[in-house]
C-alpha cells in the first residue's frame, strides 16, 4: 500500500501530533479487525483507519492556511465548528497530500464524525472503531466494544444517541448528518 510509506507516516504524525497519531493507529487496527470479521476490505479499512483524523491539524491555524492555499470550500456550519470541519478537511488532506483517490476511503474519512444516511459499510466501521479503539477510554466504552462486536448497527444508535445527547447537554451545534444517520439507524435497528 503505497500511501502507507514511511514518509507519509511520519507526515501523518507531524500533521496530528503523538496523540491523535497513536489514536489513529488503533483504529487503523480496530478498523482491520472489523473489515474481517464483517466482509469488507481490510486493506481499505487500514487506510481509512490510518488517515480518518489527517484533517485535525495539530496547528489550527495551518488547518485554514491549507484551505485556503488549496482553494477549498466548505459550509458556514464547518467553518465555524472545527469538530464538523476536520472529517470533510481530512478527505481533501487525505486527497492532496496522502494521494488517497479512492472515493469510497475517502467518503468514510468524510463522515466518520458525523456518519451519514445510509451509511456504506466502510463508513460504519470507521465510525465506530474511531470510538472504540484500545486508546479510547470514556464511561461505557466497554458496552460500546461489546455491543459493536455482537451487533454494529445497534453499537451505532447507541454511540449516535449519545453524542447527541452530550452535544445537546453541552449546548453544541448538532449536524443535520448526525440527526439523519440517527434516524436512518433506529429505523433499521427497530425492524
Ligand atoms: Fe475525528
Ligand atoms: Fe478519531
């Protein structure tokens, strides 16, 4: 795999810093062992895994000197919220600087925040290995493994619903992806 060389490593961990890099590479981990065990591409879910967080620059500042200097744009709503920015920053990252042309990678980097309507799969393993890798240690990440290793769409209302209701908790903008990805998920999880 080309675009997991050496020196795009060592520029992934300059871009992202020592923590977010180490993050990274458990879901890259995580993400493989799901591709396995659900029938995707494993060698996908590495890159994805790997390369999901490459648009959460370390230095903000060098985040919009980057949109700027590649003429990117993007909504209002990212913009303003970096947290809503970094996924769709980090498929164009990935694009320009990692050379990652596959579109159905980088539509998984591209959502793995806020997951989408109708999810592809690799979209959902990134989604939920990005909150369950080793590193990861919150209140109820054990039931968060658990269920996503016995059921993934139900580990994804699960996570889903309780993002939304610490962003709401919090007083934070919500996306409309996430409120659509939530829908989407109790639909098929109740049937
Ligand atoms: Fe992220
Ligand atoms: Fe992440």
């Amino acid at each position: 795999m080309d675009c997991i060389s050496r020196d795009k490593i060592k520029k992934l961990e300059e871009l992202i810093g020592e923590y977010r890099f180490n993050h990274s590479l458990g879901v890259m981990e995580t993400a493989e062992r799901f591709c396995k065990a659900l029938g995707e591409n494993p060698d996908k879910g590495k890159i994805a895994g790997l390369f999901h967080d490459c648009g959460k620059f370390l230095d903000k500042k060098m985040a919009f000197e980057f949109i700027k200097d590649n003429n990117l744009v993007y909504p209002e709503e990212y913009l303003e919220n970096f947290q809503l920015l970094h996924p769709h920053l980090g498929a164009d990252v990935a694009r320009i600087v990692f050379d990652i042309n596959d579109d159905y990678i980088l539509d998984s980097i591209r959502y793995h925040t806020t997951l989408r309507e109708n999810p592809s799969l690799l979209d959902k393993i990134i989604f939920i290995t990005d909150a369950i890798e080793p590193g990861r240690d919150f209140e109820g990440v054990e039931k968060l493994r658990d269920l996503a290793n016995k059921n993934i769409d139900e580990a994804i209302l699960f996570s889903l619903d309780d993002t939304i209701k610490a962003l709401i908790n919090k007083g934070k903008y919500l996306g409309i992806d996430t409120i659509k990805a939530r829908n989407y998920f109790l639909n098929i999880v109740e049937k």
